[in-house]
C-alpha cells in the first residue's frame, strides 16, 4: 500500500514473504544490500555499511545509462530488527569526494506479521518534485527486487 503525503515526502508500506530478522539482514548485510538495492536498470558494484548509531554507509553504482553514482550517509538509529533511520544523499559524481547533494532522511520500520514483514519507508523532505519522484519510483523498484531476492536467494 502506497501513501502520498505530499510531495516533498515518499511514504511506501510494503509486505515482504519473509521475517522480519531476515528482511532487516537485507538492509544491513552489504552483501544482500549490493543484490537488490536501486530500482530495474540500476544496481551497486559496492557499498560500506557500518550499521551502527553514528555510523556511515556509503554505496557506488551504475545507471542504465552507463554512468556511475555514489551516495551515503549516516545512521541516525539502528534498533534491530525493528527501525532503521539514515540519512541519504547522492555526491555530484560518482566520487565520495565530489560535493554531497541535498540529504534527506530515510525512516524504515518493520513490522512482524507472523512470519511475514511489513515494511514502511518515509523519506524527505525533497527540495522538489522531480526529486520525491524519482525517489518514490525507485523504492518502488528497489522492493520489487528485495521481494524476488528474499524468495530466490531462500531467505523467506
């Protein structure tokens, strides 16, 4: 079930075949991160995830186009498995050393439904529309892809 706040906010709730230890491992284990995070068309070659208050992730990838990304961040708060709270922002080019554009911050939370997940994603504030959509679309994607890795890779 999709949410629209408004336009500055992404809202996802998103039920996952799998339980909840097994979806926030997903989030956390750069390993599982790297196989499904970033929508059809894009993925991560690499990524750095120190799952920890006060800790920082970083992640490098590939467009469709070929061009590369890099984003990052630090965690806010990490209580596993029930809530992870990071912030999030692309570097002008596909260096960590290059300029880090406008963060917003990513609030997830899971939720155990027997042994199944729900998953809720907020995200913001974007500073524009083109932005909350190309945000939006992409978790869309990314779930679409940690759905079908959860069910091929035998963690559900």
């Amino acid at each position: 079930m999709d949410t629209l706040i408004d336009t500055r906010t992404v809202r996802l709730v998103r039920v996952f075949d799998a339980p909840r230890e097994r979806v926030f491992d997903a989030w956390t284990v750069p390993e599982q991160f790297v196989a499904w995070m970033c929508p059809p068309g894009f993925g991560l070659d690499r990524c750095e995830l120190d799952v920890r208050t006060g800790g920082a992730w970083r992640a490098h990838g590939y467009k469709p186009d070929g061009t590369h990304f890099a984003k990052g961040g630090v965690y806010l708060e990490v209580k596993r498995p029930e809530r992870l709270v990071f912030t999030w922002a692309h570097h002008a080019d596909d260096s960590y050393s290059s300029p880090r554009g406008h963060e917003t911050t990513v609030e997830v939370t899971f939720r155990a439904i027997g042994n199944k997940t729900e998953l809720t994603l907020v995200q913001g504030t974007f500073v524009d529309v083109p932005n909350f959509n190309g945000h939006n679309e992409g978790w869309k994607g990314s779930f679409d892809k940690l759905s079908a890795y959860l069910v091929r890779s035998g963690l559900s």
